[in-house]
C-alpha cells in the first residue's frame, strides 16, 4: 500500500538515480545475528534473550560508525566496529566462553551472509530500467559485495563511507555520491527506512523515501516506526515503491 506520495514535489527536477540504504532497508540484520548468536550458543547450552543481545549488537555497532571523520580519519570499518561490540558483550553477558573463531562467524561472515528483504530482489530489477540503482552504505564494500553475490542482487554502483572517509549522517556522504554521480542532489532519491538517512538526505537536498520494515528489529519493533511526514514518498513495500515512482513518469 501507498500510505504517502508528494508528487507536487516531485515534478520539479525528474528523479534519475535511486540510493538505498542497505543494512536494515535491504538486508535483514536481525535474523542473521539472532540466528548466529542462538546457534553458537547451542554448543554450550547457554539460554540467553538472544533478539535483545542481537539488537544490541547493531544499535552499538552504529553508534561507533555513525558520523566518523567528523574530527578525525575514521579509525575502522563495520566489520571492525561488529567485532569491536561482540568482544564487550560477550564480556557484559557472560559469552566468554565464544572463541575467536565463534565470534568472527558471527561478526564477520555472519554480516557477509545478510539475507536481503524478499520483497526486494525482483523490484531492483524493474528500477534498473527506469533508474540509476545504487547501494549508499556505513556498511564495508565487502558486505555489500558479499551480499550481493549471495542474494542475487545486481546494483548500479556501491557507495560506501569506508571509501569516502566520512559516514552518514554527516552532509559530505550525501554531497560526494551527488558528485559521482554528476547529477543535482534534487535528482537523487535516497530510499531507507530510517528517518535519520533521510533527514540527513533532505537536508542536502536529496529527494527522499522512506520503506517500512517492521521486522528489522525483530519482536522489539523498530526505533523508527513512523516515518517523518515531510518525505517524498512513504510506502509500506518495494513494490509499492515502484508504483509510487512510476507516477512520476
């Protein structure tokens, strides 16, 4: 379902590239980790909450990423910041027993085995022959590569922070994939289910639609549950998505 479309927005400047946001919008986080955390912890029948441990997992792993290079040259990636996370809360929750090559299956090749949101696939193609599609990640180029083999997804081009030396939100991510690109920023839609993205997007003068996913948190729900009303498009699916875009033409 369409639940918001601004078309009298829209029409100013025609939209010709698509960035998504892939962790969480695409790829579903939660499961892999939740699954990867209870699996391991099988071994040694340890019984845990482990949709809290996995949310916590991402929500620290964030806040280490989010708006590096502000000050400084960031000092890691997202790889670097899961591992960074696991090792302190297999500390707080008693998980010392993980060894090393536990938790780098879960904080490496688990992320590098994200399963993308069904409802996805089949869509990017279809926006492939009307837009330029392009993954505009925090996450590592690897994932992004690793992810997309695994999941059959074909994208345009990758943008992710780990290359351009600072990360979202801060305005210069935004501004440089606009470069690249060679297109105004009024030309690009960025597409996320984060209003943080988006905001940060708009403010630059991205065009801006926000994608719901209830389960990207698992049973806790997402943070962000009700889109900002001064996006461009809001929708509940990728299909809905593309109808959405397709009134633009």
């Amino acid at each position: 379902m369409i639940v918001a479309y601004r078309c009298d927005q829209m029409v100013d400047e025609k939209i010709k590239a698509l960035t998504f946001d892939t962790g969480g919008t695409i790829l579903d986080w939660h499961s892999g980790f939740y699954n990867a955390l209870s699996e391991t912890a099988k071994r040694y029948e340890i019984e845990k909450d482990w949709h809290v441990i996995a949310n916590e997992l991402r929500r620290r792993s964030l806040g280490k990423i989010l708006n590096q290079g502000e000050i400084e040259k960031p000092k890691y990636n997202f790889d670097d910041a899961h591992k960074l996370v696991l090792d302190e809360l297999c500390k707080e929750y008693e998980l010392d027993i993980f060894s090393e090559e536990e938790r780098r299956f879960i904080a490496w090749n688990t992320p590098h085995e994200f399963k993308v949101w069904a409802d996805f696939p089949k869509v990017l193609s279809e926006l492939k022959s009307k837009f330029t599609c392009c993954s505009f990640t925090i996450l590592s180029f690897r994932i992004i590569i690793d992810t997309a083999r695994k999941n059959g997804l074909s994208w345009d081009a990758v943008f992710s922070c780990e290359a351009i030396g600072k990360y979202k939100i801060l305005p210069e991510p935004y501004q440089t994939v606009a470069k690249w690109l060679q297109l105004e920023p009024s030309e690009i839609c960025m597409v996320a289910c984060h209003n943080f993205d988006l905001d940060a997007a708009k403010a630059v003068g991205f065009k801006t639609a926000f994608v719901k996913r209830p389960n990207e948190w698992g049973p806790a729900g997402p943070p962000d549950p009700e889109p900002n009303p001064n996006h461009d498009i809001i929708v509940d699916t990728f299909p809905d998505l593309a109808r959405a875009l397709a009134e633009q033409e």
